[in-house]
C-alpha cells in the first residue's frame, strides 16, 4: 500500500496505474475507519482494479469548529486497517493541500432545507465541494459512499449528474453490528446506557419494514410508528423521522419505490443516523436497511 | 472536423485522441465566432494537438432572458469558420443534453460584488457551473479564454485551482479591429455612431498605458483621465472603470504588477467592456491590452 501526500504524488500514482490498465476506485473517509469504510473498499474491488482511499477530516464541512476538533482521529491504525482491507492508495493531505484561500464552493439545490441540511446549515456545501476536489484529484472510475448516510449519497448522486463528472457513484448497504446499530465513528461516544437506548433506531425501521410487508403505505402512519418504536429508547432528542423520495429527498405522502425513511435522533449528545430504502423487487417492496 | 451533439460522442471521441497521444485544447464559446475565438484556437494549437471548440449559448448565464433570445446565433457560418480555424472537434449541445433539472452550481466567491458581478447578478454562477460542466464532458489539458472577458477569466483560473480541475487555464491577449475595438459579437449591434463613438474605450486604455509609461502610479488619478477620454465618446452610460488587483479583483489604490483596469460602458443599449493588465518585465510595466 503506498501513501501519499500531495496532490501531484497521488495523480502521477493513479497515473501509473491507468497506464497498466487498472480501474480506479475511490472511497473519500473522514478516517476512524471501521468495518463501514473496509465495506466500501470491497465493494469498490468488485468492480474496479486499484483502490484509493482518502483520509482527511474536512474543516469545511462542520458548523461546530467544536465537533471539528473532537473528530476521532488514528492515523497509525487507520493505515493498518487500510492495508489489511486491501487498499492500493492513501491519500492523507493537510489542510493546506486542500485549502489555500478557498473561494470556490459546489452546492447541490436540493439538500439544504429537508433533513440533515436543515439541522446542519453549511454542511452539505462542505461535503459537495472537498468531494469535488477529490474527484478531480483522483478521477476514479467509480466512488463508493455508504447507505448510512442516505442524503450525501444521493446528494453526490445529483452532483456528478449535473456537473458531469466522468465516474459512477456506488451506495454500498449500511454495516451493522451484531445487535443492528448501524456502524459510525460517532458510536465511539456513546456511553454503555445510550449504546443500549440507540437500538430503538433499528427496531423501529424493522417496525416499518414489517409494516410496509403487511400493506402500510401510508408515511404518516409508518412515520408515527417509528416515533413510538423510538419513543422506547428515549433519545434525547428526535432531529426528524422523514419519509421523503430518493431522488430529490422532498417529503411524500404515500410509499413508493426508491422511497427512504430517514431518522435523526441523539443518544446523550451524540446524533445518530440511520435510513430504510423502499425498491419494488418482483413487484413486492423491500426494504433495505 | 468532427462534430458531436451528445457527451457520449464527444468523451468517445476525444477518447481515440488521447489514445492518439494527443494533448487536448479546450475553447468554450457561446457561438458567432470571430477572430478573437479562432485566436484562442490558434494559441490552444501552440500547445496541444487536438482543439476542441464548443458551441452553447447557455442560458444560465443570462440574468435577462430576452438578451439570451437576442444573443445573436449562425451555426452554418460558426462550423465553417471552425473548420478554417483547424478545430478537430466541435461540440454543439442542445438545452436538453446541458441541463436536466439541474440543481448543482458552482461559485466563486471574489465576483459576486465587484464590476461585473455586482451588474450581472447570477452571472457568473452561470459560466462556473457551465465551464465546470464542460471541463468534465471535455477533460481537456487546457483550456483557452480571452482576456476581454477578464473577470470570467480570473475567476476560472480561481475554479480550477480550488476545485483542483486537472488542467490549466491559458489567457489569450485581447484581438482588435484596426481601429482599437475589442472584438465582441455584441459589436454587431452598434450603429455607426455608436461605432464611431466606442473608440473611445481603446483610447482611454492608451492614455492608461502613457500614463503608467511616464510614472504615474495612482490608481484614482488614473482612473480620472480615463473617465474623461470616455467622456470624449459620450458614453450612454458608464458601469465602471476600476482598477483592481488580478488575483481577486479587489479595488487597489496603487498601481503595481498585476494591476487590472477594467472598463464597462454602455453605447446605445450595447455594453461593451474591455481591460488592460499590467506586468513588471526588466523592471519596467508593461501595458497588456
């Protein structure tokens, strides 16, 4: 596994490695990495034939100069994850590889009112810009992002549409552990009793799914479902119980394919997140989770 | 030449040129070519091997809808002087192939309040997004713009660099009629007067540069005589003259390397702009214009 950190390193390795013939494929981490992100990476070697992964924890994407500095950060066992995952490529840059007087910014129109945008204003507009960069310092293939985080994935979806970026984005299905919490570097600040309480997140999409198996297509009813699934948790507070269209994230009334569920709840002050998709298979709806 | 209407064309195409070995130059044009495009296309060929042109009047960058309906077209004539120019490949899109619900944009923050910027809101949002959109159709090595438009061209160099675009941005000096006109197609819509009176704008700059040649370093005093050479041409109406800094456009009070005077003034319902640059060579100032 080889290291890199400029820019001019990582274009003359991929370089290198088109020239072989290799495809490229592309998982941009904040680092911290756990199964999710090894996820990624196996995901992305089924389809292509060199794996860059991007450790970098972007300033810009924080509204909480706070959250920003308690970001869990391992770079030592981060490479060693990396490597054991099969990874061809770190990029590791500093901030000011990244950033000198940035003054371009991309914004994607349909993020930032629904959701996560509304309850983290600037977000997403850090997300879409360092991914930009990214892409264009990589030009992979194909970039593989996680279904946890729904409304990036299909935010970034929308982005490479529009911007025409030459690559395929890649949602890979959320990692679990054992018990069902959906795998996040932010679990780490749960403490043993919130661990415990946050459960209820994946209980209640397994409330819906069983719902939606039994005929529910109605998202008010499903949606106040969850609320009483999660009610039992106790969070401390709920963000958003959402049922919304996958493609531009905007509210529904009725359940339909490519339909999410979307929740937002803290466990003591860490907020989790997790999703349900809705695809019609064979004329029956599933729920992926 | 060849010419595609569709991104799949043109990525296969400039595919089997760069298979070729072929650098890629890049000029996006609005249509009704002149000399100053096939000048960008002559200074593109200087350093690559396959010159592609595009031909999109893109409506994004209209603030008025009824200038974008007015901006005058001829296809015909464009591919033929296209071909005389030696461009290999001309893209022509249709609204359809650019633009599918877009709701992705990219932006620069140095221009929305200075010159331009501040006359023609959403502007330049509009040519960022497009030229970003046109970049990763085209991947080019290079790109070419003329330094006519200064503050487009400023502002694209500012994209490429904070978005890390794989490419470089080359500006191309400013070509004139013999008489000292910018070449524009909007000079098509002046009158005879109104001409006749433009003349003025190029005459303004020479003061500018005698001026600069003879010592004068104040950025107020010479922006004074400049507003009084205008005022010799009875301008409808003056935008702005204004010297700025070429890295971010920010007012100066002096003169110094890499100083920009930009100048935009209305004759007859026309808005015409123009600019010098100034650079240190052997010690002295040269006036770039």
């Amino acid at each position: 596994m080889k290291t890199a950190h400029t820019i001019e390193e990582v274009r003359s390795i991929i370089r290198a490695a088109r020239a072989e013939g290799r495809g490229i494929g592309f998982v941009p981490t904040m680092g911290y990495l756990h199964r999710g992100h090894t996820s990624l990476v196996e995901e992305s070697r089924k389809k292509t034939g060199f794996q860059v992964m991007s450790i970098f924890v972007n300033k810009m994407q924080f509204n909480d100069p706070k959250d920003f500095s308690n970001y869990p950060r391992d770079l030592e066992r981060d490479l060693s994850i990396a490597r054991e995952a099969g990874v061809d490529l770190v990029f590791v840059p500093t901030d000011e590889v990244m950033y000198r007087d940035q003054r371009t910014c991309v914004d994607v129109d349909l993020l930032t009112d629904h959701l996560c945008g509304a309850h983290r204003p600037g977000h997403f507009r850090g997300v879409f810009t360092v991914v930009g960069k990214l892409f264009n310092i990589v030009l992979p293939d194909i970039a593989v992002f996680g279904q946890k985080d729904i409304q990036q994935a299909v935010g970034l979806e929308k982005m490479v549409a529009d911007l025409n970026f030459p690559l395929k984005i890649v949602i890979a299905p959320t990692v679990r552990e054992d018990d069902g919490l959906a795998m996040s570097s932010r679990n780490r600040h749960l403490n043993a009793d919130e661990r415990h309480r946050a459960l209820c997140i994946h209980r209640s999409l397994k409330k819906a799914a069983e719902m939606i198996a039994s005929g529910e297509r109605s998202a008010s009813n499903i949606s106040e479902a969850v609320g009483r699934v999660l009610a039992e948790g106790s969070p401390d507070k709920i963000d958003y119980v959402s049922v919304v269209r996958y493609g531009d994230l905007q509210p529904v009334d009725g359940i339909s394919p490519k339909s999410v569920l979307a929740i937002a709840a803290f466990f003591g002050s860490t907020r989790l997140i997790d999703n349900m998709i809705m695809e019609e298979r064979d004329e029956k709806f599933a729920c992926i989770y």
